[in-house]
C-alpha cells in the first residue's frame, strides 16, 4: 500500500488532504458559528463537523487506494475474443464475443475495460477518476458513491459556516477584503466544490438506479455487446429501480455478466 501511495497521485492525495484541513482550520479561527459555539463550550457542532470532515478524509482514501477490480489473471473461459470493428463484421450470437486486451493480453470479462492512466483492466469499468487518481470499477463503485456523500454534507456545512463568519458591518473594500479575504476564499472553494460533487452524486445515483455504468452511458454505440442489443435505450443488465439499488450497495461478490447478459436476452426474445 505505501508504494502505491507514493506513486504518481501522492501529490492529488497530499493536496486534498491539506486543502481540507485547511479549511476546517480556517473555519476555526475566524469568527465563524463553529467557533461562536466552542467560546460558550457548546461543543457538539464542532465536535461532529470534524468528525464529519475525518470521515471525509477516511473515506476518500478508501476508495483512492483500494482495488476497483483489476484483472490480474485470466479469469475467462472459452475462445479468444476479438477486436470491436472485427465484432461489427461476425453474426451476432447470443452473448457477443469476448474481447482480449491489446495492452494486457488477457481475455476481459462483459462490462470490463482497459484503463490507460492505471495500466490494468478493471471489472465493470466506470470511470477513472483524476481527484482520487484511481479507477471507479465494480469492487469500490458503492464507496465512491457513499464518498461523495458525505462529502457534499461536509462541503455544505463548511460553505454555510464560511458564510457565518462574514459580516458586512465594516466600511470600505479594502478594510473590509482584509478581514475576509481567507473567509471569502473558502465560500469560493467550498461553493464550487459543493456544486461539482452535487452533479457526480446525482449523476452515479441515477447509473446505480438503471445499472449503467459512465464508460456504457458516453460510449454505448462503440461497445459490441450494448450494440447488439439494438438502438434503443434498454439496458440488458437493468432489473428496475429497487433490484438494481439493492445489487449496487449490497451485493459484493463478483458477478458473471455475460450470464446476466444471456438471462435477459432470453427474456427479451
């Protein structure tokens, strides 16, 4: 694990830790609610948000350095798979063909993909995400989700405080932009940040909810075995909105796709 920390996203990892902290820090310092609260010994409301912004922190390590589902071995039976453009020209059977990876030479399972940035094929291959600098993949999807979470309640609670400790109250910008300008840099940060983690929940809850992954939802014209299944918006691997939640957050074991995959295309004959 430490070598992995120290690899090419130990500097994104160190400078979201520090720019968290740092805030929560700043939140303390100035005359914000958090520490209007702690000056009368009111202590819960501080004592929570730092534990909400610990948890943050915990949770966005988990899913950084955790494996999202990386194909190590050859873990698929049955012929060698083929290219997507020779797919196109081969008669359409049940399950398309499997396809082998050009980069790791090793036969890659329904929903997986080749990442570049991480080198490894991952299992239900989502999206690799530059603020965690690791793939979003079958094994640590639900934690991102949940990460983000709570990450927006921290982020919205921080911009709320931020604003607390602003007061307008004192003449001129300059006195003023001097009294606040840390204050006002942290409404900025935790505004925008707020606004970017709002749209990634609400957009993996509505993949979760239809079992779609991003890589299927952008890319579903180049993939074989999604353009098989016709032009409309029908997803073999949705089973409706509560059996498709219910296996996002709590199956954990690996599933077989091309099973799923063959299960609904008897169905949908």
């Amino acid at each position: 694990m430490l070598k992995k920390v120290f690899r090419s996203g130990f500097l994104v990892r160190s400078g979201h830790t520090v720019l968290t902290w740092l805030i929560t820090l700043v939140l303390f310092l100035h005359d914000t609610d958090l520490r209007r609260f702690e000056e009368q010994g009111e202590l819960m409301q501080p004592v929570v948000f730092s534990l909400l912004v610990l948890l943050s922190v915990m949770l966005y390590f988990t899913v950084s350095l955790m494996d999202p589902g990386f194909i190590l071995t050859e873990t698929v039976q049955g012929p060698l798979g083929a290219s997507e453009d020779q797919e196109a020209m081969l008669p359409q059977a049940t399950t398309p063909r499997l396809r082998r990876c050009g980069y790791c030479l090793l036969q890659q399972p329904m929903r997986a993909r080749h990442c570049k940035a991480c080198q490894r094929c991952v299992r239900k291959f989502d999206h690799h995400c530059p603020w965690i600098e690791n793939c979003v993949g079958e094994q640590n999807h639900r934690w991102f989700l949940l990460y983000l979470l709570v990450q927006l309640g921290a982020l919205t609670w921080a911009f709320h405080l931020a604003l607390s400790g602003l007061s307008w109250s004192q003449v001129g910008w300059g006195p003023w932009l001097r009294t606040h300008g840390v204050l006002l840099g942290c409404v900025a940060v935790t505004g925008v940040f707020s606004m970017v983690v709002l749209v990634l929940l609400g957009c993996h809850l509505y993949l979760a909810s239809t079992n779609t992954t991003t890589w299927e939802f952008m890319s579903r014209p180049r993939i074989a075995y999604l353009r098989s299944w016709g032009d409309g918006e029908d997803n073999p691997f949705d089973r409706g909105l509560l059996c498709n939640l219910w296996d996002f957050f709590c199956v954990c074991r690996t599933v077989a796709w091309d099973r799923v995959y063959q299960r609904a295309h008897r169905d949908h004959i």
